[in-house]
C-alpha cells in the first residue's frame, strides 16, 4: 500500500485487552 | 482511492496475545521442560519457531495440548525466548545468552540464533 494516498495512523488501531478483568 | 495504515497494529495485536498469555485465555498447549510448564498459544509458538511449526503441521500431533521438550532445554532460556515470541523483546544476560542461542537453535529460531551469535562477538 505504501504511496498510493496512503494516510498513516498513528494512534492505537484496537481495544487493549485489561490484564486482568 | 487510498487507504489509513495504522502503524502499530502489529504491536497492540501482540500485546493482546501477551494479555491473553498471561490471563490464559484461549492458551491451546503446556509446553513442559525440566519439571517446569509454560501455557502459550499453538498459533504464536508456530509463527515463531520452526520446530513448534514441523510439530504442530504434522496432523498426528496438531491436536496435542501438551509437549514435553527434550531436558537437555533449558527452561529459562525457553522462557526468555517465548516471552521474545510475545513481545518481540529478548532479554539479553551475559550470564544467559549463551542458553538463549542455544535453546533459540534448538527451537529452530534462525534469526535470533544469529543476533546473539553478534551479540556475543561484540562483547568479546
């Protein structure tokens, strides 16, 4: 993908599992 | 046309395999050495290292949830190793190193076997 309008993201991309519940 | 790349995908996805390591969620195999057991998941360990890879293909023994590793391993650099599995991170101990190239050439980890044969030429 890299080049083609590619616009980075830097922040978290998922939910973070807690370590503990 | 175009698309967003989220940069550390790659690592919040691994530190949620840790999260789920540590918690023992969805954890499919007890790797045993030396008295010693070590929870992990097959997919993780199969990505990692070439011996857990011939092991868990193989469809005689895919479905085991336990392997007991040969006892000339040893535990703590197998746990050095997997904790590198999980967080890309290999703690590095004059006092283990050694054990550690040992136990990655044994898990058939070339490219580790590799950093730590320069890390101890650097340091000689």
């Amino acid at each position: 993908y890299e080049g083609v309008n590619t616009i980075k993201e830097m922040g978290r991309s998922i939910h973070e599992i807690p370590r503990q519940e | 046309d175009g698309c967003i790349q989220f940069t550390r995908h790659a690592g919040d996805v691994l530190l949620n395999f840790n999260r789920l390591r540590s918690r023992n969620i969805l954890t499919d195999v007890t790797i045993q050495i030396d008295g010693q057991h070590f929870c992990a998941h097959k997919t993780v360990l199969v990505a990692c290292s070439g011996l857990f890879y011939s092991i868990f293909t193989d469809p005689l023994k895919s479905n085991l949830s336990a392997i007991s590793l040969d006892p000339e391993v040893d535990p703590d650099g197998f746990a050095i190793l997997l904790d590198f599995m999980y967080t890309s991170t290999l703690t590095l101990k004059d006092s283990l190193v050694l054990v550690t190239m040992n136990t990655a050439s044994y898990l058939q980890m070339e490219h580790v076997v590799d950093t730590c044969r320069r890390f101890i030429k650097s340091r000689e």
